[in-house]
C-alpha cells in the first residue's frame, strides 16, 4: 500500500478547500457591504463636522481681528489719555 492519496480524495480536498475559500469570501464580503452601508450613514455626518470646523476657524479669525482691534484701542485710548495729561 502506498500513502499517496487516490484521485478521490484529492478531489474532495481540492473541493473542501475551494469550498472553505468560497465561504471565507462571501463572509468578507458581507462584512465589507456592512461597512460600507454604516460608513454611508456617516459621510453626511463628517461633512457636517467639517463644515462646523470651517465655522469655527472663520469665527476663531474674526475674534483674533476684534482683538487685535481692542489693543489697537487700548493702546490709543492710553495714548490720548497721556497727551491731556
């Protein structure tokens, strides 16, 4: 008797194993259609972010404006003051 598989059981294995293969790529491929649905749910949700951080950065400019104009105003008012006296 020799330990060579016959052409049967190679076969089958050959099939088992296409089979396992098969199954692992529809799994993953569920798993990916999954992703992909909850990462389409939160794309409106990250664009709303990035145009909250937009927002906030024009606001963050302007009070950066309005502060630097405050010194500019403090610094002449303190100016004007030292001139009357």
């Amino acid at each position: 008797m020799s330990n060579d598989p016959s052409p049967d059981d190679s076969s089958s294995r050959r099939d088992a194993t296409l089979a396992f293969v098969l199954q692992s790529l529809r799994e993953h491929e569920q798993n990916l259609d999954k992703l992909i649905g909850k990462l389409a749910e939160l794309t409106p949700h990250i664009d709303y972010i990035r145009e909250l951080y937009g927002r906030f950065d024009e606001v963050e400019a302007r009070v950066g404006d309005l502060e630097s104009e405050i010194k500019r105003l403090i610094s002449y008012f303190a100016t004007y003051q030292t001139r009357e006296l």
